[in-house]
C-alpha cells in the first residue's frame, strides 16, 4: 500500500467528488470503524483520526454541534473537548511515544481551516526529524503506517488493550 502523501494525491483530494454536507457531521451518523474513523464519543464531542494526516496518530477532537466557532461552544462543550486532548496524548505517548506534540485550531478559512463551518482541535504527535527533506524537495509525505493500522492500534490503545 502506498503511504506517500503527493501533489497528485492533493490534486486528487481537492478536485474528487465533494461529499454532501460536513463530513463531521457525516461521521456522527454512521457506524463507528474504519469508515468514519471515530476513535471515541463523549457526550458533547468526539475523537476521530484524521483521514488525511501530517504523522501518523493525527486525531482531531471535534464537538457534536455544527458550530464554526470556539466561543459558540459553550464551557461543558470546552471542557470535554480539553478532556479527550488529554486523554489522546496519553494513548498516544502509550502507543507512538512521541517526543511532542502540537495542538491546535485553525479557526476561518483564513486561518487554514480545511473545515471551517465545524470548529475542532488538531493533535499531532512530533518525534525530532520528522519533517524532512521530501516535505521540502517533493512536496511529499510518508507515513510509516496505513490509516487503518493507525485507527486499529489508536482505538485499541485507547479501551487499554
């Protein structure tokens, strides 16, 4: 299986065939798997694997409410969310042990939001050297895992398996 992350596969991304609606939202609505890549569902948010990842473990903590916005988020919708970010750097040091990590939101399509109309926070796990030269040279990435071993191994981590 191919795991490099090219211009072509970027092209591809952005000119595919659109899916009707947020996909955040899409994935509420379906089964929990490989297919939806939701990890965990709290009661107001939940943590999915991101589909298309800068490392290897990406998750992302997204609220149940369509909301574009940080602070239309009310604090219990917060909270949560800061509660799963913890809980997923500590199955993901138990798993990947990362040397770091990056956390973050992109807040309006300004900002880089690839998602903008459903606020929700990136967790990336960083080792030293991760970023080298194919990033510069050619505009590709690779990760060293497919994304349904990541999403197997992160949601086994995650019941403590």
């Amino acid at each position: 299986m191919n795991h490099l992350w090219s211009p072509w596969r970027m092209e591809y991304i952005n000119n595919h065939d659109k899916v009707e609606g947020c996909v955040f939202c899409n994935a509420i609505q379906s089964a929990d798997g490989q297919e939806n890549l939701i990890i965990v569902r709290g009661k107001q948010a939940f943590v999915i694997l991101n589909r298309y990842p800068y490392t290897s473990g990406h998750l992302m903590v997204v609220p149940y409410a369509h909301r574009p916005m940080l602070d239309e988020l009310d604090a219990a919708i917060r909270s949560e969310m800061m509660e799963l970010t913890n809980q997923a750097i500590l199955v993901l040091q138990r798993i990947y042990h990362p040397q770091g990590f990056n956390l973050g939101m992109n807040i309006g399509a300004v900002a880089g939001a690839g998602i903008a109309e459903h606020v929700h926070l990136h967790i990336v796990p960083r080792w030293g050297g991760d970023t080298n030269f194919m990033s510069a040279v050619a505009d590709t990435r690779v990760l060293p895992e497919s994304l349904e071993e990541t999403y197997q191994r992160i949601s086994s981590g995650w019941k403590g398996e």
